[in-house]
C-alpha cells in the first residue's frame, strides 16, 4: 500500500513560511507541531526566498480550463458561420430584389405592352 501525501494549500505553506522568518517558531517546532517532514518545508522556505511559492492548479481547474478553450473555439466557429450566412443572405435579397419582379393583376398590363415588338 502506498504512502498517503498530503497536500496543502498555499495559504498554510505561506503561514509556516512566515513564522519560521519572523523568528516566532523554529524549524524544528514547525515540524513537529503540523508534522511535516524537514525537507519538505525546508523546501518551502527555499521556493519562498526565491519567489516562486505558488499554488499550483488543480486537476480539475486543468480540466475546466481545457473545456473553455474548446468552448471558445466552437464559439469562434459558430460566428464565422453565422457571419457567413448574413453576408449570404444580404446578397440573395439583394439579388431577388434586382432580378425578381412580380406578377400581379395591377401590373400585368405593364409587362405585356414591354414584351411586344
């Protein structure tokens, strides 16, 4: 079976940070009171001095993330289309309105009088 690993937010990790530099606890009563490994919140300190003690994203904000993206893509795609269509459609009644007369009682006697010789 193997080892559980805890994880710990980033809030904590700045906490333990910040009582180690400010003199309040030691090392050692850090670890012994939240029973953390040396190592690892010599680690800590280590990413905190350098400036990159940063909460990582989770698996799910990683996925959430990728979701959005493909969301975004579709929704560019769609616009295109729609886009697309509009500009189709402007030219089809602009081209019936041209090109396209109707027929009609009041003014079939307007169209016999141009179709004869």
């Amino acid at each position: 079976m193997g080892k559980i690993r805890r994880k710990f937010d980033i809030q904590f990790k700045n906490e333990v940070v910040q009582a180690i530099q400010s003199g309040t606890f030691t090392l050692n009563q850090v670890c012994q009171e939240h029973q953390l490994s040396r190592a690892t919140v010599e680690r800590w300190l280590e990413k905190a001095t350098q400036g990159t003690l940063t909460a990582r994203p989770s698996l799910r904000e990683k996925a959430l993330e990728k979701e959005v993206d493909k969301l975004k893509a579709k929704v560019g795609d769609l616009v295109m289309q729609i886009d697309l269509l509009k500009k189709f459609h402007q030219e089809l009644a602009a081209k019936r309105s041209v090109d396209s007369s109707v027929i009609t009682l009041r003014n079939l006697a307007q169209f016999q009088r141009d179709a004869k010789p």
